[in-house]
C-alpha cells in the first residue's frame, strides 16, 4: 500500500471524529435556526417555530404544549418595572415571583405570574444584549413542575441569540 493511501485514511478518520463531536456537541446542529428580524437563537430542543410577526417568534412545543415567544423591538414603556406594576394594579393577575439572573454576564430580570382569570401561569425575562432590550414570555406550564425547565429554556435562548448577519450589514 503507498504512504498516500495511508495518509488519506488518516485523513478521513480525523474528519469524521471532528463532525462526531461538533454534531453531538454544537447548540445550533440539532436544533432550529431561528430568525427574528435583525438576531437569530437556537430553539431549545423539542421547540418549532409555530408563529412570526413583525413583534414577537413564537415557538412551541408540541409534547409539553410549552410556548416561548421572543419579542425583540420593545417600546419605552415595555420595561421589567412597568410590567410589575402592571401585573400588581391588574386585579386579574397575581405576583409569584421576580428576581434577577446571570447569564454570561447578562443581567435577565424574571417575573413569574398566574392570570387568575384563566388560571395560566407565565414567566417573563427582560434583558439588553447587543444593545437591544429583549423580552422572553413563557406560557402554558406548571409553575411547580416546570420552573426549573423555564428558566434553562429561557437561558438556552439568551445564550444562543446571535446578529444575524445576513440581514444585518
């Protein structure tokens, strides 16, 4: 057998060791490629792209009946504080819970609610990223059994946003 040969199965052993481990470690291979006007994300696994509008994606998934929606050109007045007060004056929904989160260094506020009129409850995050205010509304889950699952879904988001270039630019 010439060297050549040898080294050409070298070669393609190496390569398909690489696409082992990119596929089966990447964020973005296996999952859906998102845009949203000037960002792209990842949806988190089990998530499809179910509605898009100009104000918000949203993407559901179809096991759990969880809905995400990403909201990307909020106004002034969409703000962490103004939601608060709004869910506090509206005698229809009822205060869980708020605090902030950490993701790679992005200061995300949550608030956690019950719309008492439907018994639903949600989560909202409102964070900066690219110089952008973002929001993240999660509907459709259990407040016990699903808390934890909202806020890595919330952060499976948030880490995978990226400018999509190629409308930007």
């Amino acid at each position: 057998m010439d060297k050549r040969y040898l080294l050409i199965i070298v070669i393609i052993i190496v390569c398909c060791f690489n696409m082992f481990i990119i596929s089966n470690f990447s964020d973005i291979i296996g999952s859906a490629s998102i845009d949203c006007n000037n960002y792209t994300f990842s949806a988190p696994s089990g998530f499809a792209l179910y509605d898009s509008t100009q104000k918000y994606i949203l993407i559901h998934d179809s096991n759990s009946g969880m809905n995400i929606y990403l909201y990307d050109s909020l106004s002034s007045s969409e703000t962490y504080k103004n939601k608060i007060k709004d869910i506090q004056d509206n005698g229809n929904d009822r205060l869980l819970k708020k605090g902030t989160l950490d993701v790679d260094g992005i200061k995300v506020y949550s608030i956690y609610y019950q719309r008492n009129d439907s018994g639903q409850y949600r989560s909202t995050f409102y964070f900066n990223k690219f110089g952008n205010d973002f929001r993240i509304l999660i509907t459709d889950f259990d407040y016990e059994s699903d808390y934890d699952k909202t806020i890595k879904y919330a952060e499976d988001v948030i880490t995978s946003l990226r400018i999509n270039h190629k409308v930007v630019g």
